[in-house]
C-alpha cells in the first residue's frame, strides 16, 4: 500500500511571500501532503498575529487539499510528529540561511530522527525576505510583487 509522504514547512510567514510560496509549490513535486507550520512565538514581535497569519493562508490554501494549515507554539519536531510528518521542508537563499538550516536540520535529526529536506530559491526570490516585505509596507511601498496572487491579511 502507497504510503503518504507528508512533510512540514515551518516558519513564521510574516507574512507568506512569492518565495515561500515558490518552495512549497517545487516541494509538491516530492510530497503528498504538506503542513505548513505557522510558528507562534508569544516573545518574538511580529507584523501579524498568529491566527491573522494562519486564516490567511488556510483561505489562500483552502482549494487544494494536499496542504494544510496550522498553528504551533512548541518544537518543530513535536509539530511534526503530530501530523506523522518525517520530513521537515525549509528553503535556502544565502550562506547565512545555509549555516542556520545546516544547525537546526543537525538538531532536529538528533532530537528525533527527521531529515530536513532544503530547496534553493529561485534567483529571481533570493533577495526576497518577511523582514524586506515588513519594511516596505512601513514605508507605504507596494508590496503586491512580492505576495502570492489571492493573499489577504485582514
Ligand atoms: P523562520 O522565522 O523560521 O526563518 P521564515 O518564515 O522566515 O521562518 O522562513 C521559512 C522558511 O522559508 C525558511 O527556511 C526560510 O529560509 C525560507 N525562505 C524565506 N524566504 C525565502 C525565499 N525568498 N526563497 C526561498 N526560501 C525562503
């Protein structure tokens, strides 16, 4: 019997840009399911709340039904094992997003075994950052270019 392949894609989606939104659709291609994990850190600031981040992409998402869309406040792995997901799905841009996916991927498998499954970016979304999105949008800059066709924080 075929066995499904879920992974989770974590994050903070602070918001959601063309670049993750590229990684997930690339990483279709190797999964059945994918859970992005909306990731709630009550201390971190954030640009959106939690559950303005989670609605927003459950509608974005809400048509196809090999993604899901949660919320989590504890450790990756512990998301990951709630939906019997073995891999984790992240995306590299730069040598610094390397060394940190290359230590956290290193954690993760010893805390539980899960293997870390990195796509490159796509050149056109290297530059390409929340952070970026977040500081435009503070400086009245349009911001649509850089989000997914359809996506509504409201
Ligand atoms: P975190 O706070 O966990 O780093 P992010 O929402 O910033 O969460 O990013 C989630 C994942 O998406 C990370 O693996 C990050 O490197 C990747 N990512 C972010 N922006 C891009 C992009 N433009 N292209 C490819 N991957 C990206």
């Amino acid at each position: 019997m075929h066995k499904m392949k879920t992974a989770i894609f974590p994050g903070s989606f602070d918001p959601f840009t063309k670049g993750h939104e590229a990684i997930l659709r690339r990483a279709l291609n190797l999964f059945d399911r994918i859970v992005i994990g909306v990731g709630i850190n009550e201390s971190k600031q954030t640009g959106w709340s939690g559950e303005t981040r989670i609605e927003a992409l459950r509608k974005l998402f809400a048509a196809d039904d090999r993604i899901l869309v949660e919320g989590y406040t504890d450790l990756t792995v512990d998301f990951a094992a709630r939906h019997q997901a073995r891999f984790i799905l992240r995306g590299v841009r730069t040598i610094k997003d390397y060394e940190y996916e290359l230590t956290m991927a290193d954690t993760n498998r010893r805390l539980s075994g899960i293997d870390t499954v990195i796509l490159f970016t796509e050149p056109q979304w290297a530059f390409l950052s929340s952070s970026l999105v977040r500081e435009l949008i503070h400086f009245g800059k349009d911001v649509k270019p850089y989000l997914p066709e359809g996506l509504k924080y409201e």
